[in-house]
C-alpha cells in the first residue's frame, strides 16, 4: 500500500477542499498525458506540488536536506502513480488520483482527508485542538499544550484522524508517526508528564509498524529522543506511570520492546529496560550480555534444550557479536558455534562486529582466525561492509581504527574505493586505495 505514515507530507497552513481537487483534476491529466506518451508529465505534476509546499515552509532558501528530502517525495510519488494510476488501470480515474494524494498526507482514504481539512477550518474542532497540542508537544510549548488540555479534557484520549490514529502521547515517542514532527524537545520529559497527568492512555497503540505500538516501545526505538540525551529519562516516565514493560508489540513489527531497540541499534535502551525487569528471551539476552538467562538454553550436561534450534543459537550469537557482548561470545563459541554461521545473509559473526563498530568484540574474534574474505549477499567482505558502515553514519574514529585493524589483520584492501570521508579516504590511500566515485566495491568492475 502507497505510503506510511512517516513518509507524509504536510498540508498548507490554511488548507482548503477546492485546491486538492484541481491538484487531482490535475494528477488525472498529468496521467492521460503520460498515457499518450509524456513520460515526464507526472514527474512534472509531483514537482509543481510538492515544490510549492517547500517555498511555503523554507522560503526561497531551501536549505539543501529539505530540497533532498522533496527530490525523494517527488519521486515517490511519481513512482506510485506509475504503479497504482498506469500499470493497474486501464484509464486514470478520478478517485485513485485523489487516493494518491490522501495517502501522501497521511491519511487512509480521500473523504478522511476532506473531513479533516473541513475541521481544520473550524479552530474550535476536536481536530483542530489535537493537531495543535501535537505543533505544541513538538515545539516543547508546554503553557499551550496545558492551556489546550484545560479546554478540551478529553484530548489526551482523542486520536489522530490519519492513518496511524496516534495519541498525543505517542507524539512524544518521536517515532512512527509523520516525519516533520518527529522532534524531541529539550522539555519532552516533562511534556509527556504533563499529557500523563491529564490522563493520557500510556499503553495506548498507534497503528504503525504493523500495529501494536505503544509510546514506550517507540520511545526505546527512536533515534530523535536518544540524540537529545532522554530516552532513558522519557522511559521512566512512561514506566513510573504503570507502561508494561512486556507488551508483546510495544516496538510494532510483532516485537517486545527490548528485542525492538536491538534491532533498531538502541542497545543502551534496551540494557535500560532489561535492568528494570523485561522478560528476556534468547535473542534480546545475548544482545544485552545476560549470560545467565543463555545459559538456560543449555542443559547441565551442555546439550540444547528441548524447544532451542542451533539455528536460533547462531542468532543469538550474532546479536552478541553486533553489541559487543564477549562475555556470551566466549559462551557460546565453547558451545560449538562457527564463526563462519549466518543467518543466510552472508553476515558472519565478524561482519557483525565490524558494521556495528565493536571493536573489542572485533580484535577477540580476530584471535580466532575468523574468515576474513567471507561475502554477504550483498557481495560485500567484512572491511567492504565496513567501509559501507562508515559512510552511512558511522563514527569516523572508530570505524577507522576499526578498518586499520582489519587491514593489519589481512583483509585485502581494494585498488579503488567509493569515498567515505576524508579521514578513512586517507587511512585507505597509505594502504593504495584510491577513492574513485565510479568504483563499487561490492564485486562489480569500475564503469569506463
């Protein structure tokens, strides 16, 4: 399905129902010219709107994230149009251009859309009072949030009319719900006491992620409130305010909050969570070094007990490596694992540590004379996945000192690299790498 919540882009400040129907009258004949062989013309007609909300919201100087975060949009709209409007149709219809646009924004269906922008224009509505204690959660304006739960009581019950029915709560998670808000304010702590205090649900889900989500999983899944230095305090809020630590889907995808923030490279909420009595299973025990609870697995006699696989063994030494845990690599490497297992994506347990930046955990396994040359299915070999790693956000000294100990250790060092930054372009040139833009190091032949 076209969309997902956090991909949504936000309507105009003062919306009206009459302009989104020429937008669609528009999308229509921006297909039927694509049908009659324009290929630019929707591309063209995705430009024009979404080019007029960025002049709306960054001025005439918009800043070079946001004109790339529209360039994406762009395309994905014009993407879904080729997918819902001209390959599964015969003829663009009037509906289906209106549902694109719906989805666009967040919102499930086209009359949902329209019965949202009609409220927004009454500034005494239900929705226009939870759109605006949302502006006032994310912006960190407490005085206005309290002033607008003193009018409308009932507010921190009420739910989003988009797709993902979020509470205000929710909103402080800074996860899953439309990207533009996702922000953590410096006072969010005492935001979410304040929304708790007028009696907001804390275990209430939002249908994200496959459904399920509550605030606490969200808030241990997200980037936004550990960047800010909160995410441990926000939990405890939510955690001192009776939130189940064990909500089978507290992180969506099916996922208990500490296996969540593992798998979404929050390791330090998840050891939060942990220490505070979250049920551990396998998996989210290795990720966050509880020997104790791996070694259930086992029988006195070190056989597997009845009910764990060797395939789940191998996984949960995988989440080990990926977090460092030594304690139960050592563990479980004297239980028999390879160093050569995966999970079928090529990801050895040294790939593991090297992508994730655990350098102790690295120079360990490399004692063991791990393959150094293994291919994931991406082709790439663990220094080749690293270099990836480190030009996707990685800590450019860490991973450096990560690269330079794999290359003392024998990992073979390519004639041309993709850049990655200038600090480990450099450390790479001493070893005869040079960084060439048109090289992939993942197997494939330089293009002429």
């Amino acid at each position: 399905m076209y969309s997902n919540p956090q991909t949504a882009i936000p309507l105009p400040p003062k919306p009206n129902v009459e302009s989104y129907k020429k937008i669609a009258k528009d999308l229509v004949k921006a297909c039927e010219s694509a049908r009659a062989g324009d290929d630019k013309a929707v591309g063209t007609w995705a430009a024009r709107w979404i080019d007029q909300l960025v002049r709306i919201y960054a001025g005439p100087n918009v800043p070079t994230r946001i004109r790339n975060q529209a360039n994406r949009k762009i395309d994905e709209l014009e993407n879904a149009v080729t997918q819902k409007l001209l390959r599964e149709n015969e003829r663009c219809r009037l509906a289906d251009a209106q549902f694109i646009i719906a989805r666009a924004h967040g919102f499930a269906t086209w009359p949902k859309l329209v019965k949202h922008i009609d409220a927004l224009a009454d500034r005494t509505s239900v929705v226009s009072r939870f759109e605006a204690a949302v502006d006032a959660i994310v912006t960190g304006d407490k005085p206005r949030l309290k002033r607008l739960l003193k009018q409308d009581p009932a507010l921190p019950r009420r739910r989003s009319t988009r797709q993902h029915r979020a509470t205000l709560l929710h909103y402080t998670s800074a996860n899953g719900v439309e990207g533009y808000r996702q922000k953590t304010p410096h006072n969010i702590v005492e935001i979410a006491q304040v929304l708790l205090d007028a009696g907001a649900e804390v275990d209430a889900e939002a249908d994200v992620y496959g459904g399920g989500a509550t605030t606490l999983g969200l808030v241990g899944t997200s980037i936004h409130p550990f960047k800010a230095g909160v995410q441990n305090p926000l939990m405890q809020v939510l955690l001192d305010s009776g939130a189940e630590i064990d909500h089978p889907k507290s992180a969506g995808n099916e996922s208990s909050a500490v296996l969540g923030c593992l798998a979404n490279g929050r390791g330090e909420a998840a050891v939060y969570l942990a220490e505070r009595g979250a049920r551990l299973g396998l998996l989210a025990a290795a990720g966050v070094g509880r020997l104790d609870v791996v070694e259930q697995a086992f029988t006195p006699s070190g056989k597997l007990k009845r009910g764990v696989t060797k395939k789940q063994i191998e996984e949960a030494f995988s989440y080990a490596c990926s977090w460092g845990r030594i304690n139960v690599m050592e563990f479980l490497l004297k239980k028999g694992v390879s160093l050569k297992s995966h999970g079928g994506d090529g990801q050895t347990p040294l790939h593991c540590t090297a992508i994730c930046g655990q350098l102790e955990a690295l120079k360990y396994l490399l004692k063991l004379n791990p393959p150094l040359e293994a291919k994931n299915i991406y082709g790439g070999t663990v220094l080749g996945q690293t270099l990836w790693s480190a030009a996707h956000g990685g800590d450019p000294d860490l991973y450096t000192e990560i690269i330079e100990t794999l290359i003392k250790a024998g990992a073979k060092v390519r004639d041309r690299h993709v850049p990655v930054n200038k600090q480990i372009d450099e450390l790479l040139l001493r070893y005869g790498s040079v960084p060439e833009p048109t090289w992939y190091w993942f197997g494939e032949k330089p293009r002429e």
